[in-house]
C-alpha cells in the first residue's frame, strides 16, 4: 500500500516538473506570441524615431564632441536640444515643428590675446523648421516647409549674427527593416549686424537598419556647404555611422543612440571628426 501511494505521488511531481521545464524552455503560445508582439512594437517605434516627420512628440537630447578644432586641436561640446511637436490640422495634413537650441562650449581655437582666439560658453543661433506632412502617408513619406535661424547667441563667437531662413524638404521610405531618405535646407541671411551673409546647404541623407528588439544600426551624416566661403572651404562632408537602442523607463519610451563621423572633407581649422551621443524621449500618444 505504501509502495502503490508513493507510486501515485510521483506522477503528478513528475508531470508538475515536465511542465515546468516546458515553460522555462519553450514558453506557452500566449507566452511566445505577446513576446513577439512586444518585439514587434519597440522595432516599429524605433522605425518612428528614425522619421523626421513621423507623428509622435519626442525630446532628443544630442551631445556632439567636435575635435582638433583650430589650430590648438580643441574639442568644442554641443548640446543640441530638439524638440519635436507635429499639430494635427486636417485628416489629411499634419504640421511637424523640429527646434534646434545648441547649447555650445568652445575652448579657445588659436593662439595669441586677440579676441578670435578667446573661448566662448552659452547659447548658439536657434533653428526652427516646419514641415507640413500627409496624415495618411503613402509608402514615400515626405514634409515640406520654411525653416528659420535666429541671431540669439549668448557670445559672438557661438553664432551667425544674421536671422536667416529658406526651404526645407525631407522624403524617406519605409520598408521592412529599412528607413532611408534625406533632409535638405538652404538658407541665406536677410537682416543682422554682422559684416559677413548667410548662404549655407544642409544635406542629412539617413540609412537604418532595425535588427530587432529595438536595435538598429544607421548613417546619418550632416553634410554641409557653406556657399561665402572660399572655394576650398566650401564643404564639410563626415563619414561614419553607430547603433541604436530603444529601450523603456517604466512606461517611457527611450532611444538611444552613438555614432561616430571622421569629416573626410572640411574646411581650415575645422574639426576632423566627430562623436554623436543622443537619447531621446519619445511620447507616442500624439494621433
């Protein structure tokens, strides 16, 4: 009798412990598929972060190390911080506003007492861009609009002295794991107190590639013209690219990312290359 009930006993804690085995190894169907799920949800919103248009308010803070500036081979620190808001106007229209406010440390770049080679702490030029959107976008997605540069550096040296504005466009495709498109201004100076104009091109081609998981390896490299000056120093064009994360603080959504870009062309005294460390609060709630 003792012999037939530990028999008895043993089968269930037998069947119990398969089981459990099954679930640590395997995961029920339920299990596997909210896994997937939620996969699938942090790539499909790291693909809206790689959309400079996409309808989801985000807050990206940008630290960029600019170094070998000038002739003493400084680093210059800028903090970008760019909000971006997009306004529902219509069923089929959004406004998407993207704000760039530098936040800039420039060490001294030459030698000698004068004031081209003092250093500089404060505010840089601010850059507002807006560009109206398709609600309902088909597979190229695209914005087009006005973007303005405003003389509000703190110190002579961190800015343009010029309010400047122009056209703004960007276009990408999303398909799979890919986004891929470009954004592109030109601006030009229409008032200001200092002697020299604006007439600078900005062109930002993106590639990303999303692993999964929220990871996704991209280019993004800011690739300028800078029109009055000398021919030689028309140019600057980085090389590079880095990773991304996405990742959750509670129910926030955070994107994090780390590149570097070696400016294979430059102008005189301008720095060689560049590390670009960005994280990123996204509020997905805007439709």
């Amino acid at each position: 009798m003792s012999r037939a009930t530990n028999r008895v006993g043993i089968l269930p804690r037998a069947a119990l412990i398969i089981l459990i085995a099954a679930l640590l190894l395997g995961g029920t169907p339920w299990t596997r598929e909210a896994l997937a799920a939620e996969e699938e949800s942090e790539t499909e919103l790291a693909k809206k972060t790689q959309n400079p248009v996409a309808d989801l308010i985000s807050v990206p803070f940008q630290s960029n190390f600019n170094f070998n500036a000038g002739s003493k081979n400084a680093t210059v620190y800028v903090l970008n911080v760019q909000p971006v808001i997009p306004f529902h106007l219509t069923s089929d229209w959004n406004l998407i506003t993207r704000t760039i406010i530098p936040i800039i440390n420039q060490p001294s770049l030459f030698p000698g007492p004068n004031a081209v080679s003092g250093s500089a702490w404060g505010l840089g030029d601010i850059n507002p861009s807006f560009f109206l959107s398709p609600a309902k976008p088909g597979a190229l997605v695209w914005g087009v609009g006005p973007t303005f540069t405003l003389p509000t550096a703190t110190d002579w040296r961190l800015g343009s002295g010029k309010f400047s504005l122009g056209p703004t466009a960007v276009a990408l495709l999303m398909e799979g794991p890919w986004v891929v498109g470009a954004l592109m201004n030109n601006q030009w100076s229409v008032a200001g107190w200092r002697d020299k104009d604006v007439n600078q091109m900005l062109i930002q081609p993106f590639v990303n590639y999303n692993l999964g998981n929220g990871w996704a390896v991209s280019t993004s490299p800011i690739i300028t013209a800078d029109w009055e000056a000398k021919s030689d120093d028309h140019w600057t064009v980085p090389v590079g690219g880095g990773v991304s994360k996405l990742f959750k603080l509670g129910k926030l959504p955070v994107n994090t990312s780390l590149q570097a870009y070696s400016n294979v062309v430059r102008p005189e005294h301008a720095p060689d290359w560049n590390l670009r460390f960005q994280v990123q609060f996204l509020l997905p709630g805007f439709k």
